[in-house]
C-alpha cells in the first residue's frame, strides 16, 4: 500500500495580508524609538548595523512591488515550500542592498512610511492569484505573502536581540504562519513520517525516513517553542545549544535534528 500523500498547507490570504501590515506596524513603531547611538549598534548578522537591519525590513516590504512591476510569468514553477532552501544564495547582494538603502534614507520613520503606504497601495491594486516571478521560481502573491512573515518575524527577533530592553512584539497570525512555513520547509528537506516535531500551539510536522509511526506516543519526538524553532531553522542558534539550554526536548533514535539545521541561512 503506497504511503499516504501529505496535505499541502493553505493559508487565508486576507488574514496573512493583515498579518504581514500588523508586523510591519510594530516594527516602525519600535524603529521611532531608536536613538543614532542604538540604530549604530552591531547585531548578530555579520557586520550588519541595526540601521541596515531595519532598511532590509523596509527590502523585504519592497520586494513584494519590484516583483509586482515585472511581466507576470506564463506558468507557476514554484511552490510556497521552495522558498525556504533558496533563500540562502541571494544572501551576499542582499547584504549589499541594505547598506546602499541606509545610506539612501538616513530618516528611517520616512523610509518604512512611504515603503508601507507603497505596499498597501500595490496590494489593493493585484489579485492574490497574480504570479510574480520571485528569486525562488513563479508564484503567486498569496504565497510570496506568507514569505513576507517570515522575514518580518525572523529580523523582529533580530531588532529585539541588537538592542537591549527592546521588546517589539510578534502579531499572532505572523508567528504562527513563520512557525508553520518553517515547519513545512523541514518535512521537504527530511521526508518521513518516524519522527514528529511539535511546535505548539502552532504547527505539527513528520518527517525522517524510517519506521512509520501509526498511533499512540510517536517513539522520535521534538518539541519546541516557536521563537526557539525560528532561530533554529534561520541558524541564530544551534542545535546543541537550545538542547543544552533546556529549549528543546528531543526523544528517540531519530531525534536529532542538529545535521538538518539551520533550513536558512
């Protein structure tokens, strides 16, 4: 009997549209609070400042209208899932773009209010079903949308780690759908169904080749918290340490997830 095919996760696009404004919004309103001396402060991403930091938020809003300005492709080639493993080769000019960008737009608080009334304005504008040809393949916005969570999620968590005493809160519906892709993005790269990783309240995955399990308590088991399988999957920390750290609870043979991380770099 051949095994059972997995159910490809959807998502509302309206609610992610919402989420990816909600997140946005609490980043500006964090960014006005920042003095010279704390947007010149180093972050964990290379050399990067938190000015460059915060003008590839505003990049990652941009991304959505540069996509949208070119000719909408034939054909999907491209699924939600694949954008994850593909992020990692675009690494070195994105760096590069940030720079120039917070260099362009000393006024921060300007550069993210005209980058999220440009972006709600091409949103009313382009049907969630339009294909835009992305840095992974064709797809359409809906998904690229869920993408967008994932940046504003991951580089919130960065901004909260740069600066002490920061707190910039995390919309619901943005972690959960970051949580969720992240999730979705392992099961790609391990498929399998001998070991599950649970990441409440949010997601629940298999993955790992080997014995299958059918019911009752799985025998490999990890789990974790969202923020805590966010940095894991975007390689802000690893594996040994979140164990060592009491931040993640692995069981079985088939546990460890350590040689399948980070799923970004």
């Amino acid at each position: 009997m051949p095994p059972a095919k997995k159910r490809t996760r959807t998502y509302d696009a309206t609610r992610i549209r919402a989420a990816v404004l909600a997140q946005f919004g609490n980043v500006r309103q964090a960014v006005e609070t920042l003095t010279p001396g704390q947007l010149a402060l180093p972050t964990r991403l290379g050399d990067w400042t938190v000015r460059e930091l915060v003008a590839h938020i505003g990049m990652a809003l941009q991304a959505v209208g540069r996509f949208l300005d070119r000719p909408e492709p034939a054909r999907q080639n491209a699924t939600l899932l694949d954008w994850p493993l593909a992020t990692s080769a675009d690494s070195g000019a994105l760096a590069g773009i940030a720079r120039a960008l917070a260099e362009q737009h000393p006024d921060l608080d300007a550069f993210l209010a005209d980058t999220e009334k440009h972006f709600t304005r091409r949103l009313a504008e382009a049907p969630a079903s339009r294909l835009l040809e992305t840095n992974a393949g064709a797809m359409p916005l809906a998904d690229y949308l869920v993408t967008r969570t994932v940046e504003l999620v991951v580089h919130t968590d960065d901004l909260n780690a740069a600066v002490q005493g920061l707190d910039i809160p995390y919309d619901r519906q943005a972690l959960a759908a970051c949580t969720r892709l992240l999730a979705d993005a392992l099961a790609v790269k391990a498929p399998g169904a001998s070991t599950e990783v649970r990441v409440p309240p949010y997601a629940v995955v298999q993955c790992i080749e080997g014995p299958r399990h059918t019911r009752g308590t799985p025998p490999n088991v990890v789990e974790t918290d969202p923020l805590t399988w966010i940095r894991l999957a975007t390689g802000r920390t690893s594996w040994d340490s979140a164990r060592a750290d009491a931040k993640v609870s692995a069981s079985g043979e088939r546990a460890d997830l350590g040689p399948l991380l980070p799923l970004m770099a």
